[in-house]
C-alpha cells in the first residue's frame, strides 16, 4: 500500500486459559483454543507484516474470584495456585510475543490478574516510542456499576502525555475500554463523556489512534478531525480475529479485519 510507514496487529480479550484450569464461564469464549489460535497467527505474521503487537487486555480469562482477591479469604491455597497458573500464562504468552520478532505493547483488562499480569510485564505500562509513535497505554477500572473509569494515577499520566512540551510525536492510545462509539449492553461498556478523555484526546492534536477491546464485537469510527477510535473484535471467539491497522506520517490509513477460520 502506498504511503504506509507502519502497520499494526491489534488483538485483544483473548480469554486465554493454558495453565489454568477450564475454561471461560461464557461458551463461546474458547479459552482453551487460544494457545493453538496464538501459533496459527505466528504462521501468517510474514505475511501480514505488522511492525507492532498490540493486545489491549483480558489476555487471560482469570477466575472473577481470583482477579479480585476474594479466593483468597476463602481459600488461600487455592488462590495462590490460580495466581501461579495466572503468570505462567503470561509467560507463554510473552514467550510468544517475544518470539514473533516485532515491537509488542499490552495492557491488562477486566479478566487479568494485576499481581501475575505486573510480575510478568513489569510494572511500568505502556509508554514506548516506536517508528516515530509515541504509544501510550493505561490500566482502567469497573466501578461498582460495572461502568469504566480510569483512577487518579492513570489520569495523571494521561495529562502528562498531552502536554504540549511533551507532544512532539503523534501518539497511539490504548485503553481497556471503548471511548467511541458509547455502548451500553447489561451495563455500561464505554468510557463516560464527563471523563474527559475523548475531550482531552480530541483537543490535544497529537493522539491520532485510541486502541480498546472490552466490546466483543468490536467497533470503529473516526471523527471528523480524523482520529480512528478502534476496538477490535475479541480473539477468543470464532471465527478469531484480529485487525490490521495501517498508518502514514500522522494518520491512520487503512483498518482491515482478518480471521483465522
Ligand atoms: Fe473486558
């Protein structure tokens, strides 16, 4: 494609369970298919050619339980065998990343376990510059509705990569949860306009691409300034796909979704 200067491979909520045992509570999330789904898009890398990886949380499909803590009143040992479980998927799952040879970037999701997911990836989150992008990822939250917004700390970075002395660099944005379009299914999926965040993202100039997951189904839209607001459709359920996102100098170019069966 003309014009292209990098091309990006978006997975997320992969819902993966490899050392842990079963499987997602929701059947048509093949938690146990993952590992072997992983292996079939290493096969097509060379040929779709992605300069970056990037999956934008629920990597694993981490018992609810176990995610917040509550097992581990109840059952200390069994809790801390789900937590060891729980890093040893990261592992695999960073063994893959790593040996897929590009650049990769993740963040963790509703499903992720905090302890396993940071031991593993670091603590630090996203915030790497690759191929002239400056790519900038947070850790979101459910409130007791079950509606997303991003705590104090993440907030802070936010502002931080918008200032104006820090903004040389056109930015990609990744989040758990979707900004546009709003979706509400059972609760609410999208971020809430009074966050500010499609506000601050819109009137900053630089970020030119927010990455989500959270909605199975995926979405995209742009606006009229040309941002792309992405949330691909999850990995973990067939047909398994993933989304090819190509970009120029400052812009997003081409969204092209492919999958695995
Ligand atoms: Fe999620």
């Amino acid at each position: 494609m003309s014009g292209k200067e990098m091309r990006l491979l978006h997975l997320t909520d992969l819902h993966m369970r490899h050392a842990l045992a079963g499987t997602a509570d929701r059947t048509e999330r093949l938690s146990r298919d993952i590992p072997a789904n992983l292996e079939r898009v290493g096969k097509r890398l060379e040929d779709w050619s992605p300069d970056v990886i990037v999956m934008t949380g629920d990597l694993l499909d981490v018992p609810d339980e176990v995610v917040d803590g509550s097992l581990r009143e109840t059952d200390p040992a069994g809790y801390q065998q789900s937590v060891e479980e729980s890093a040893a998927d990261y592992r695999w799952m960073r063994e893959w990343l790593e040996a897929t040879g590009r650049d990769w970037l993740v963040i963790p999701g509703n499903h992720d376990h905090r302890g396993a997911f940071h031991e593993v990836f670091g603590a630090a989150l996203p915030d790497d510059r690759i191929n002239g992008w400056r790519f900038v990822g947070f850790d979101d939250d459910l409130d007791e509705k079950r509606a997303p917004f991003r705590p104090a700390g993440e907030v802070s970075r936010f502002i931080e990569a918008l200032e104006a002395e820090t903004t040389s660099e056109p930015q990609v944005q990744l989040q758990h949860y979707i900004l546009r379009p709003r979706v509400f299914r059972r609760s609410l999926y999208s971020h809430r306009p009074e966050s500010g965040i499609v506000d601050g993202i819109e009137q900053s100039g630089v970020v030119r691409c927010a990455l989500s997951g959270h909605f199975h189904p995926g979405a995209l839209c742009r606006n009229e300034k040309g941002i792309t607001y992405s949330t691909a459709p999850a990995f973990c359920e067939r047909p398994f796909p993933v989304r090819l996102i190509d970009f120029d100098r400052w812009s997003v170019t081409d969204v092209q979704d492919r999958t695995l069966d």
